[in-house]
C-alpha cells in the first residue's frame, strides 16, 4: 500500500536561501550577466552569427503593433517563456532595476498578444484562428501557454505583481473553457505535455483548486480509449500544417506518452522531454491530490528511467529519432541523443519525487544530472549550447555519417530549435531551490552548495550558514544561527557515491540514526556548528553488463563527477586506449583545468597504429604501448579544443 | 604510368564451365528447382503472404492486354529483368524446356510493353508518358532498362535467340537518340547507374560499338559542371513525383556519385550500390577503350572500398541513410547497411579489376563476399531474404531502437523494394563465372570450386577436371584432359588466408614462380594431375585500429568463412562474452552444422549478472565466469534460431 499523506515536503524557495558557493556562484552570475542578456538580445534578433529567434517580434506581431509574418518553430513563444522565468528567479535574489524593465517589456507585449477570450499564441494568433486547438499533436500551444504560466508564477513570487499572473488566469481559465470533463469541452490534451505542471504551479500561487482540476484531468483524460489524437488525426488532417511528427503517416502515440492512460505505463517511451515534463505533473498531482495510483506510475517510471535508461552523466534519450527513449539498457554512446531540456526535467521529475519521499536517491540522480549534463551543456563563457549533449565524439563520424549527424562536435551560439538555451538558464538560476527542503520540522539538507539558509518551519525558522569548500573536497561546515523552538531536526543526506563520512557537532563527533540514506541530528541548537565530511573517491566505474554499449568498458567518477578523455589531452583515436584497471588514479589539481578541479592521470595502453600492412584485417596479435592517460571532468569537454571525447574506454 | 593494353584477360563463360561441387552445386540446384520458381510465383504474385510485386501484371498493363494501375517501386520492371538474366544462366547450362518457356513467355510481354520507338519501362508507359526522362535523378528508367540489356545478352549467349537481344537493342538505339555528345541531344546519365554496364555487354553480344560509346558518355558525362542534376532538379522540379532522394530538399549528388567527375573520385561515397555498379562499368569501360584515367579511378575506388570501407565479411554500406558509404574506416557493426546488391556489386567490380590486373587480391575479396555475404543473404531453403546483412543482431533493439529498425531479425520472404532476392539468384546463377579465366595463354584458377573446364585459349581448348573436397579441406585435385599445343600454362591462386601450401605435378613437387599471389605452372601437359594443397587455419582476426567499432574485439575466421556467435549457442547477451586469445581454436565438425561444415570451439569468459545490485552503475570489479564458447560460420547464422547474432567479440 502506497501512502503519501504522511510524508510531504517542499522545497526551500529562492527567496529563503542565497548562494555563496565558490563553484556555483560563478554559474549564476553567469546567467545574470552573460546568459540572461545575451539570450535577451538572441530573442531580440540583436545577436549577429546567432540563428534567428523572432521570439519578441513574434509577439509584436500578433498584438498588431508591428507589420510581418510569424516566423520560428510552433512553439517558438516558449523561448521568451522560459527567458523571463529564469530571469525572475535571479530577481528573486538580487535587486536588478534593468532586468525587471525588461521583464515589464515582455510582459507588455505579452498582454497585447493575448486575446480577449484569453487565448495566447502568436502562431495562431497572426492569422490562423481558425486553426485553434485543431491540432493538438504536433502544434504545442497548451505547451507554450504553460511555460508561460510557469514564468508568469515564478515573476509573481519574485516580485510580487500579479499583473503576468492574471493574464495567465485568464489564459488558464480560457482552457478551461475549452476542456474538461464536462459536456460540451474537449476531451484533448496536450501533444507536448508541460502545462500539466504549471498549472499546478499556477494553483499554488493563486490558490485555485481549478487549475490543479484542469492539471489532473489533463493526465488522467491521457492515452484513454477511444484517443483523443487518433480521433484528432482522422477528422482534421486537412487542417493539420504539421504532419511531420509520425514516421508512420498516423500519430505515434507512444512518442507523447499517448498511448495508454498515465496510471498504466510502466516504462519510459517516447519523446524524452515530453516523458520528463509528464512525470512531473503526474507526481505533482500525486503529492497535491494524495493519487496513489499515479504516485504508484510516478515510482515505477522513476526505477525504468535512473535504473535501465539513463547515461552514466545523467542524460536521458538514446535516440535522435524521435529524441526518445528507446528501451532498458539500450544506452548507444555513438548515437546518443541526451538532449538538454530531458536532463532538465530529469531534474524537476527528481524534485517532485524527493517531495513524496524523503530518499538519497533523488538527490544522487539531482547532483549527477546537475554536475555533468546541465554544466556541459552550456560553455564556459555562457553563449555556446549543446542541444544534444554528446555521450561520445567522433568528429568525423558527426561530419560523415548521418547516424550521427545529430551529435554536433561543439556547441552552438542558438538552435533553430531553441528549447535547450533557455531552460539551461531558468534551471540555473533556480539551484537555490535544490539545495534543502522541509517537512516543517526538519530541514533536509542534499546539495552541498554553500549558501545562506532562511527556511521557514512549522514553528519558526531555520537559518544557517552552510560552507563547503569545493564539491570535491567533501568538506561541509554549518553554522546554525536558529532553529525554530529549542530543539530543531536537521538531516544530512550521505551522497551515494562516498565510502566513508563523519559528521560532527561542535567537534563532538556523532553517530546519528541513518533513514533513506540521510542522517538525522535530532537535537540541534541554536549556535552549533555541524561538520560534515566525506570522502571523494575517484572511482573506475562499470555498467550493468545488460548495457551492451559499456561492455568490458569503465568511466572514470570523482564523486558526483563523470570523468572522460579527450583527444587534446590523449591524442588522435581514443578507442585505441585501454585503461589498466589495476592502475593508482592520481588526482592532479595542478593540470590547470577550469576552477581548478583537477584531472585524474593513470596508466593504460595504446593500441600501436599497424605499421607493416595497408590490410583492413589481419591475424591478431596484441601490439601496445605502455600510456599515461589523463580524463578531465566530462562537463568542462570541449571548452578547450575540439575533437574526440570518449566516457567509456576499455579494461 | 599505368597501361592496361598488355593485360587483357576474359572470365570463363558459363557454357564452358559446368559446376560439380559438393558445396556449391547445392546452391546452383536450390536456385534452379526453388529460387527460380518460387521468384517466378512471387513477380506475379502467386505467392501467399509474401510483398506483393505486380511486375509481370505491371508489363501486361503497359502492353494493354491487362486493365489497371502500375504498381509497386518505380524500379519494379527490373525484378523480373534479374530473374530472366539468373533463369538464362541456369539455361546455359541445364536443358531446361519449362524454365525456356517461362522466360519466352516473360519476353512476349515484355516485347508487347515496348513502345514503338523503343522506349521500355512500364512506370512511364502505363499513362505517365509525357514524364519520360524527365527525373532521371530518381525515376530509374535506365536502371530498369540496363538490366533488361543484361538480361537479354544472357539469354542470348545462354541460347542464341536474338529476340530479346533485338528488343533491348531498339532500346538502346532510342536512347542513344535521346542521349548522347552531338547538339540537340541530352547531355544527362542516369540517377541510379547500371545501364553503363549493360551496354557494355550489349556492346560485347553484338560487337556494336555504338553502345560502348553510350556508356562511355554516360561515365564521362556524370558529374561534369554545369551538373545535369542541379539543372534537372531546378526546371523540371513540377513533374516530380519523387522528391524523397534527398534529405536536405535538393539533389544529393554524393549520394549518386555526381558531385564530381567519375575520375576525380578518389573515395567510395554515397548509395553503395550505385558506386558499385558504376565502378563496374568504369572498369569495363577503361578495359574496353584502354582509358588509362578511369583505371586509375577504379584503381582508388578499389582501394578506398576493400582496404578502408569493407567490413570482414566483404559487406559494403555503413548506414541505411541513403543505403550508402559513410567514410574511411567507419565500420558500426550494430547499424551496418551492408546492403546484399552492393555485396552483389561488389564482386561484379572485383571480377572486372581481375580482367586488367591478375592480381589475387580481387578473387581473395569474391571469395570472402561470396562465403560470407551472398550465402548468407539467402536462408538454407532459399524462400527467405536479406536486403540488410546484420554485422550484429540484438533483436530487441531492431524492434525498439529506430536507429536499428532497418536490420531486421530474421530473413524474409520478399520486400516492397525487392532489388536483393533475384539479384542473389542471378549472381549464384552465374558462380561459373568467377571460377576461372584466361589471358587465352594461360588458365587462371581463382575459386577452388569442383567443375568441369573448357575453356578456349588462343591455340586451343584448356580442357580439365577440377576436384575440391570441400571449401574447408584446402585440398584440390585437377585432372588436366586438354592444354592448347604441347605444353599449358596453369595459375593457380594461394588463397590469401592461408599461410602455407604445396602444389604438386604428378606427385612430384614443385617450386613455381609466384606473381601478385598467382603460383605460374608453365609446363602442363595433357594428362597431368596437379595437386595444390593449402593449410585452413582457423584464426583470431582483428581490424585496423582505427576501425573504432572493432577496437578490442577479435572475429573468428577459418579459411574464407568468417565465424559469429550466436544467441542459440552461447546464450543470451552476447557482448558479456571475452574470448582467452590464448584459447586452442578447435573445429569441431560433429556440431552437426548443415553441409558438415565445422563450428570452432573456444575458451572465455561471460561477465556474470549483478545479483546484489539494482543500480545501474557501479564500482568496478570483474566478474566472469569461464564458458566455452561456440562459432558457426556466418553465412549459415539465422537458420536454427532467430536471436543475437555477433562476430567481433571482446578480447
């Protein structure tokens, strides 16, 4: 029997925390400096050599303020969306006149694009009424119109005006409208599922039952008989602009997790994204509703993604077509697709869950996805993007061979498709709400970023000063500057990767009781100084030998971080390598790598080049070269030179 | 300098060989009593549960003796074309009055098809006349039309019936009106190549020169700027009905090897079928007029192909995006095309290079494609097909990977697209061919094939009996009846596997010079019995290194016969299993194989499944359990059992 009731956490809000981390601040004011505004400029098409966007033009067109052609993907609305929800969460934590102008700038354009029934949508809104809602599957508007939801909740807790949030009630309440259960309203849901989530977003910042109603009827109306989408297929299809989704010629229901009701599906399918964005909802509303039938699902799909389906560094989506999941234990390295916006959501999708269940587990899947794939995606200097985040890197192959044309050899300025970039920055500029949760009794530590904690509990506050010197050093200290009463509960969770840790109070060493894989210091006082410390191996890691791509293969780990090799720093043909298992793994901090982390050197052999013959194949004869082989942390590849990269090399 | 005028030699005809091999003869006897008929059932659609094909009926529509609608690929014509060409070499050699009848009748119809000017292709006759060559990029009329040409020389050399010879002939004619050098004609070639090479035996069945130019403007012309594609695709774009050649909306000129001259190729690129066809026709065409430059192309190309495109099996095509080459040693075993035309193909270029050049290599590559690829691409009972030759079979990931959907599990009884299946008949139909040949002094003895040789030489008639036990004894026996004059010249090939041989005249030893792997018996008399033995090693082979696929992975091979692992021998996972290089390779002939052949049993290791984990990831550790491990030869995989299927295994 599957019980939520007793057990409901939530996240600390931005609001009541502030980041001071060494590793991390540098990636927010990234964002705040570089990110938000070049993306602003990107939007703005002011970005020479960048893809176009027509993001705001868009919009300005729609109002009829501006003259031109709607132009960019059918969800192109969603970049802005996404664009103002990151820069809101920065506002939350930092006074920034200039940036909530712009913001107010968008907002403008925003509520002269919507129309007066509440509907937006500058797609259909420049000329295509007719067409509303005729083509769920592919034409994305509930997916635009809720990221702007999640952007006008998160502008409201930031700042407190309600002006974006009522637009986007009356846009809600126009759904609303238009769907439901009742007689007479749509029995649709969404082709890209992510308004599921916002409108519980939008739920909890107004209060309204309703949206968090629209939200489950929206999950539980999915993939139930007869579908909504074959219908859809067979009656519109000459109003239908997009045909292109379906490799079939009819829709593909399980591309958007269409094809049995949410409640039944047990294995991850489909579009990676769409899937992530879905599983959220469905624990959202698990957690808002006490649903143990979807919290059930919501457990089940958790196991088949983190447990048969994702890529050592967090990133989820083994095939381009259809950037979708394929099946357990098929994780192709080569043809990986591990797009952005999937390890995002993998991220949201953790969260939730961690809501329900007080488990390490989601906080280890939070901390790799975060330290290897959301850092990669992104260059060092916050203006180039992977869209696919590339598990191996064989330039040539990416140049010549079309299975592989989509792992694109370095990172780009913007994407046609330009989903990733922005939801990079809105993930980024959110950390804060990663770091600590509470049940209002006890605050629940699981990232160690150092920050200031301001949490409010049931009966009074946590505030604490949390100090870790580096996320490899795994040293935490904290100094609890109040508890709410006298006594207040503070837990630690014990990252998955450690062997050893210790943990003190006021140097008083401690051996508290251990639940889900978090410690429980259940008589902390106001003043005391809690010391946490790990160790942080470095680690030769393997597969399950199921995962066929990993055979006979390891991956370099310290800590949460996934290590690789690259060409610049091994040479030309990394599969030639082959790592002596039983080789020491000397961490160098001196290679002089981005931060200073440091690179792993060890020993391994070389595969000799065949000097003796132009023959493709000959008689086997193992002809080697003793090599030192150095892997450098997989999320700073390719910042220095391009060229190969290699996560999994031989024993 | 390269000169190709002083080495001139010819293929045996079919007529002069007559096959007996305890091997072989299974499969001339397969295609005669099964292939044939069974493929004679399918073109008009006789054949239950199989693809429907709709050739003939296509045939009887143009012709007007049947109402309907064309049906099937635009190609659909040269299904039957194959199938008369295999059936006229299966005449050759067999009296065969039923099979003369079945093909009479095809070329009635056939003759009633063509059009008064000579045109010939269904596609275009049945009411699309006024496209006629306007999308020679995609509509294959030419490819149609080359293998009726190919079809109709060997059913005339097979009876010395002019008929269809005449038919293919008017063709021919009216396509040399339409095309060619002189003002007012058109200055194009075809989109898919292969009448180049059939002219070239139109040319060789009536001596008339006209259809060697043909080809040669067609070979000289493709490619040349302005680009007769680009201009095609540009004007008579509204015609189009084929617009899906390309994946970027633009004609894809690697894609059909036009993107430069045919003597500026210096790299195997694009649809590999096409570049083998046209290689062919380079070849015969550069043997014919002594044109030193496209020698030279050949040349490259052979190399490009055999020494860094081909995989160990003799498959050619990486990727099954454009059905095409990829680049230089990019070899994915898991997507492989590895199309059974392009194997087809391949062999056809191999015998043409051999025709200027007695070299061993090319008869050490028809050896390995036909042991391995053309055997394999049929079932034992030779009802069932590939058109996709798996290098490895995961059969899971064939049904839930799209980047794999195109290696299907198991043979099948026809395709939509069904170029393969008659072209494996015709290719077996003609195997006498590839036998032997001859510079009219010398008897060049290729394939260790049991036949019975006639052959004319410039001063006579080499008449002998050829005697193998079977392709894996290393042992043949020949019985020379006839040499011209008093004294023969004989060259027998040291097969390029083996590492030891002996040859013996009359049991006496003997010491002959070696020239480019060809032992040189200059002295062979009437009655003499030449023995020639070759030790069969049983070998770990393994790739070039940079062939990244293979790195770290060694392949079974025993003579030709390249071996692979299969799920009904070693169990499920086959990428858990190590091969001990140090493991005694035993042939076990009593595994109970069909034919006798032996399976190779060794020593290794399978890593053993987690039983204490649930997570995906872990520390490394190595645990294996010792296995024996069990090879059969490739070419019979899939016959017992459907599953997993691997040839290059981890060391």
């Amino acid at each position: 029997m599957i019980s939520i009731s007793e057990e409901r956490y939530r996240q600390a809000e931005i609001s009541e925390m502030h980041l001071k981390d060494n590793f991390w601040k540098k990636y927010e004011d990234l964002v705040r400096e570089t990110v938000l505004p070049y993306q602003w400029r990107i939007l703005n098409d002011q970005e020479p050599d960048a893809a176009p966007s027509h993001a705001v033009r868009n919009f300005r067109i729609a109002a009829g303020v501006e003259e031109g052609e709607f132009y960019g993907e059918v969800f192109q609305d969603s970049d802005l969306a996404k664009w103002i929800e990151a820069a809101s969460y920065i506002l939350a934590d930092h006074e920034d006149a200039e940036l909530g102008a712009l913001i107010e700038k968008a907002v403008d354009i925003i509520e002269e694009a919507q129309q007066e029934n509440g509907y937006l949508d500058t797609y259909f809104t420049s000329g295509r009424q007719d067409m509303e809602w005729t083509d769920l599957y592919e034409c994305h508007e509930m997916y635009c119109m809720g990221h702007m939801m999640e952007a006008a909740a998160a502008y409201y807790e930031a700042t407190g005006k309600r002006r974006f949030l009522d637009i986007m009630c009356r846009c809600a309440d126009h759904i609303g409208e238009c769907f439901g259960p009742e007689e007479g309203k749509r029995k649709g849901y969404p082709g890209h599922q992510e308004i599921e989530l916002a409108l519980v977003k939008l739920y909890k910042a107004t209060g309204q039952e309703k949206y968090l109603e629209l939200s489950r009827f929206f999950l539980k109306e999915r993939g139930s008989e007869p579908n909504y989408f074959v219908n859809e297929w067979a009656t519109s299809r000459n109003k239908r602009e997009f045909k292109t989704g379906s490799l079939t010629g009819m829709p593909d229901l399980r591309y958007n997790q269409s094809h049995c009701t949410v409640a039944e599906q047990k294995m991850a399918v489909g579009h990676a994204v769409r899937a992530m964005y879905m599983y959220s909802a469905m624990a959202d509303v698990a957690r808002e509703t006490g649903d143990t039938e979807l919290l059930s699902a919501c457990r089940t799909l958790w196991d088949d993604v983190t447990k048969r389906q994702m890529y050592i560094t967090g990133a989820v989506g083994s095939t381009h077509q259809g950037e979708a999941f394929t099946f357990d234990y098929d994780l192709p390295n080569e043809t990986a697709y591990a797009e952005t916006c999937a390890s995002v959501g993998l991220i949201l999708f953790a969260a939730r869950m961690q809501q329900m269940d007080m488990d390490s587990r989601y906080s280890d899947v939070i901390e790799k996805v975060l330290y290897n794939t959301i850092l990669s995606s992104m260059s060092e200097d916050g203006k180039h993007y992977f869209y696919v985040n590339p598990q191996e890197m064989w330039p040539e192959a990416s140049k010549n061979n079309p299975d592989r044309r989509h792992v694109i050899t370095e990172r780009r300025k913007w994407f046609g498709c330009a989903c990733c970039p922005p939801n990079i920055a809105r993930l980024l500029a959110s950390l804060q709400k990663y770091i600590c949760s509470t049940d209002g009794e006890t605050l629940f530590i699981h990232l160690y970023i150092s920050s200031e904690i301001h949490v409010k509990g049931t009966a009074g506050e946590y505030s604490a000063d949390m100090s870790c010197f580096s996320p490899w050093s795994g040293k935490m200290e904290m100094q609890v500057e109040n508890v709410p009463g006298n006594i207040g509960k503070i837990a630690l969770r014990i990252p998955g990767w450690c062997d050893k840790w210790m943990v003190y109070v006021n140097d008083v060493k401690q051996e508290p009781e251990i639940k889900k894989g978090y410690l429980y210091l259940n008589a902390v006082r106001r003043g005391d100084r809690i010391r946490f410390e790990t160790d942080v191996p470095v680690r030769l890691m393997q597969a399950d030998p199921r995962v066929r791509a990993d055979a006979g293969k390891t991956a370099v780990q310290m800590g949460p971080f996934v290590y690789c090799f690259e060409e610049t720093d091994n040479g030309r043909n990394l599969s030639a390598l082959r790592i002596d298992i039983s080789s020491s793994l000397k961490k160098t901090a001196e290679y002089g790598l981005p931060g200073g982390i440091p690179a792993v050197v060890l020993r391994g052999w070389k595969t000799e080049e065949w000097q003796d013959s132009t023959e493709l194949y000959r008689p086997y004869e193992c002809r080697e070269k003793e090599v030192s082989l150095t892997a450098v942390p997989y999320y700073i590849w390719g910042n220095r030179q391009p060229g190969e990269m290699l996560i999994w090399v031989r024993t």
